[in-house]
C-alpha cells in the first residue's frame, strides 16, 4: 500500500483563532481520521517569515492507500455535511496538496 501526505494550508477568520483550533483540534482532525486511508494528522503554525502565501496554519495528514483519489473523494464527500462540519470561522480560503512519498523515512546514522 503506498504512502500519501495530503498537506492542508488554513487561515482562521480575523479575531477567530480560538474558535478556529477548538473545531480544527477537537472536531475537524478526528472527522478526517473517520475517513477510510487517513491515518494520522498533525497540525502547525508558521515560525518564520517564510512566502506562503499568506497562510498561518498547516495541517499534514497521512494516508494509506492503493486509490488517493478515491481516498480523497470520500474527504469531499462528507466535507460540508453532518459528517464533517466546517467550522465558520475557518477563512474558506484553504489550498490543498498530495505528496506521494518516494523514499523511506531517513534517520541519522547511529555513532
């Protein structure tokens, strides 16, 4: 079974970062977690002035799975339903990517 990063750039709303990593972090990761392929997730907030397009907040989640696309199309299907409710003080402006891994994960070298 391949591996997949799918890597998810966010906003808040302006004055609702509280609101907003309340829904991410106690609603949002667990809803994408119920969908079939998606393995794990982890959340980031940017530490630099680094150009990315103005977006604050980063989510990377894994996937497992022979079929991405249709791993992916059953996110969309339950995004903006009961299943998985978007929260109104996310920016809907959110870009969206998916990494396929092409090496294994590399540590340093025991000494």
């Amino acid at each position: 079974m391949a591996t997949y990063k799918f890597v998810v750039l966010t906003n808040a709303k302006p004055g609702e970062d509280a609101a907003y990593h309340r829904w991410y972090d106690g609603v949002h990761l667990g809803d994408v977690l119920g969908v079939p392929g998606f393995v794990s997730a982890q959340r980031f907030e940017i530490a630099n002035a680094s150009d990315f397009s103005g977006y604050k907040f980063l989510a990377i989640y894994d996937i497992e799975s022979d079929d991405p696309q249709a791993t992916l199309a059953g996110l969309m299907k339950r995004a903006g339903t009961d299943a998985m409710v978007i929260s109104p003080a996310m920016d809907p402006k959110a870009s969206t990517s998916l990494w396929r891994a092409i090496t294994p994960v590399v540590k340093p070298r025991a000494e």
